[in-house]
C-alpha cells in the first residue's frame, strides 16, 4: 500500500470513531471559530474572583514572593514577616548539615537523574532513600517519585481497575479525587472519620467489588485532625479491604519518632497496606514516596505510569530528603518540641476564643473565619501586623468554613505564637 492510501485509510479510521452527534459543516465550510483560552470556564472563575476583589478593593495575598529566608522569617516585598505558612515542620530546612550533604551530592553527581530510572536514571542515592524511608516507617520497600500530588493519581490508577471500588474520605485531598478520575474503578465519598459508615457498608456491597481500597489521610491539611486508625484497620481487615494512608502530613509530626499515623497509635505499619507520603514537608525537599509490602512496590515501580514515565528524582532533592531523614532519625527531639509548639498555639488561640474546628492541636491549626471574603481580609490584616498566615477559601473549602490556616514548626518562638494569636483575636473583629 502506497503511503498516500495508508494515510487514506487511517483519516477513514479516525472518522469512524469520531462521536455521531458531531457533524461536518453544511457545504464544506469551515468554522470561523478558534480556540480561546479566555472563554474556558475556569479562565472566566478566575477572572470574576479578580474583579470581585478589585471592587472590593482586596488585595490578592496569593503568590507572595519570598526573596529571603532564615528560619520562622520571610523577606517577602522587603519586610520580614514570621512565616506560619511553612510545610517545615521540623525547622530543617536550613540546617548546615543538611544544605552540606546537598552541594557534596551535587558535586559528585550533578543535579538531574538524567532520564526515567527504569531506562538509565537509577541512581545508588534513590535506592538509599528509599530503604531509609521503608526502615523508619516499618514496611518491607518503598517508592521515591517526583511528585507527592502524582504519587496518589498513580497508585490509585495502577492498582484499581473496572470491578474495583475506592472509598475516599471526604476531605482527603485533591490527588486522591485526581486518582479516582483517573481509573476506571468505582469510587464512594465517606463521611469524615466515620468509621460505623464504612463498616456498615462494607457489611451490606463488599460481595459487589473484586478489590476494596479505602483511603484516609494521616492528619488531614485543611482540618488537623486524625483518623481513628486502630478502628479502621479492624474494619478493613475483617471486610477483606485494601487500606491507603497518606502520610504527607503527618510524618514528622505525629508519634515519639515522628513516624506518622501509625506511630502515634503504636500499630505496625505492616497493618496498613499502603503508605503515601510526600518529601515536601519534614523532609523539606520535592517529590512523594509510597511504601507498603515488596509486592506493592514492585508492581507500582514497573507499572505505575507517573513512575515508569517520569524522570527520576533529582540529585539534590534525594539527597536533602535523605539528609533530612537521617536526622530526624537522630533527633527525635525534634518532634517534641513541634508537638508544644502546637500545643502553645491551640491552647492560646482556644483562650483567646478563636475556632480552631477540629483540630488535634498538631501542626495544622485552622482558625474558622466563616466566609471567604473575611478570611482573605483577616489575612491581609495579619499579614501587615507582620505575620503570614494563608486564607483558605472556596472551593477548598465550603464558603462558611473558610479560615486561615496556620503551620506550626519546631523553631517557632513562643513570644511569636503568642503575638500572632493576639493579632488574629484583634483583627477578626474588624473583618
């Protein structure tokens, strides 16, 4: 067949498969229509919020740039203001230690993996990470990715498949929903932290479903709160289910060693079957990480699309998550010290009557404000107080639950979360 008839043929094919609903124009005319971003809805979301906050005249606290660091502080537009925005649980991100084992691992390796670790990217540092990860957290392997938001879409997408089911907690977080899209599995929303539901509907569609998986976060961001783990490793073992706990935000934060969920309920974590997390946080690099049984692991490191197909973590971010790691793991002290810097905030914002919703008291303190548009303002209003503290608003949130969110880290000072707690309470009221 000439090249000619083999492109005949393959325009006949994909005109075939195109919907039936879709017709030609009338007389081989062509549209005068051309794609423009601008009309897309989510351009036009952004741009009535943009003029919405220009009427008001509220100025956007969103993609502030910071041009300087040291430790709680940011310069962001010239002034340095105290940071409780910072995912830096452990206060490592500047330790001279840590930015040390960064620049040796680049001078010996340069920066970039190179390629995709299963055709030529596989470096000895991501091998070391990655039993690091599995020995602190107590599964037989674990997975380093280049992206903790990515993590979640792939191993929801590798795992569940047509036949399958995922049940979700409400206010997991947007990747796990990014997943659920992605397969062909189906998928229920739980009520929050209801452990009777899940049971009660596993008893009555379990016999439905070849595979159950049912996922949960660690301490959930946007509320600070955390899963009743021995009930739900009770209710998916008895059921024959599949449990996925993400991590991201709670490892380094909760348990005496700073090993998550499971080591703050002192469950193995071999009980759980598959672990997520991300190295943006504690670990105070880039990229996500699951780890679970060798099995798992295996399936997700030949299988997995947002794996196979990506490159693999760079040099500097294996190594300052491997850094990182290696001194958690020597200072657990770390740890106690967040859990009173938590505890001093909770404690003064409760005094002082703020809504904290509810939080746990460990690193993540919302404080309710109630519509979006007050909580941007009380924001702003903080912020020129000296202190960044972010709104989050709809649609992360319902409208009516907006609130500023606030990270605590280990190197906070107490005067500082004192004063920030005192400028919260006095500018709420004028919101």
């Amino acid at each position: 067949m000439s090249n000619h008839a083999t492109r005949m043929a393959r325009l006949r094919a994909l005109h075939a498969e195109m919907p039936r609903d879709i017709a030609p124009l009338p007389g081989g005319a062509r549209s005068t229509r051309r794609s423009d971003v601008r009309a897309h809805p989510e351009f036009q979301k952004v741009k009535v919020a943009r003029s919405a906050a220009h009427m008001l005249e509220i100025e956007s606290p969103f993609f502030r740039a910071a041009d300087d660091v040291s430790g709680t502080r940011a310069r962001i537009g010239g002034r340095w203001v105290e940071n409780f925005s910072s995912y830096d649980y452990l206060s490592l991100n500047q330790d001279p230690r840590l930015v040390q084992a960064v620049a040796d691992a680049v001078s010996q390796q340069g920066v970039s993996a190179r390629a995709s670790r299963l055709v030529g990217g596989e470096l000895a540092l991501h091998r070391q990470l990655e039993e690091s990860l599995a020995g602190f957290i107590g599964t037989e392997a674990a997975l380093a990715t280049v992206s903790g938001h990515a993590t979640n879409v792939a191993v929801i997408r590798t795992l569940m498949r047509r036949g399958d089911v995922v049940l979700v907690d409400e206010r997991a977080h947007n990747s796990v929903f990014e997943g659920l899209r992605a397969s062909d599995a189906h998928h229920l929303t739980m009520p929050h932290s209801d452990p009777e539901w899940l049971d009660d509907w596993l008893a009555a569609n379990r016999d439905r479903f070849d595979n159950v998986l049912v996922v949960v976060e660690g301490l959930y961001s946007m509320d600070g709160d955390k899963p009743d783990l021995p009930a739900l490793v009770e209710i998916k073992e008895r059921h024959g289910a599949w449990l996925m706990l993400d991590e991201a935000h709670s490892i380094g934060v909760l348990g005496a060693r700073g090993a998550g969920l499971c080591d703050e309920f002192d469950i193995p974590a071999s009980q759980v079957d598959i672990v997520m997390g991300t190295l943006s946080k504690a670990f105070c690099s880039c990229g996500g990480f699951v780890a679970g049984s060798a099995d798992i692991v295996d399936l997700l490191r030949h299988a997995a699309p947002g794996f196979v197909y990506s490159v693999g973590l760079s040099v500097p971010n294996t190594a300052a998550a491997l850094t990182a790691l290696s001194l958690l793991r020597a200072e657990p002290e770390r740890v106690e010290r967040l859990r009173k810097k938590s505890e001093l905030f909770n404690q003064a914002a409760r005094g002082a009557g703020l809504d904290l919703g509810p939080s746990d008291g460990h690193a993540i303190a919302p404080v309710i404000v109630g519509d979006s548009l007050r909580a941007t303002r009380l924001s702003n209003r903080v912020f020129e107080d000296g202190y960044l503290a972010m709104p989050i608003i709809a649609p992360a949130v319902p409208d009516r639950q907006a609130r500023l969110r606030f990270f605590l880290n280990a190197d906070h000072g107490d005067e500082a979360i004192k004063e920030v707690v005192a400028s919260v309470s006095s500018q709420i009221g004028k919101v």
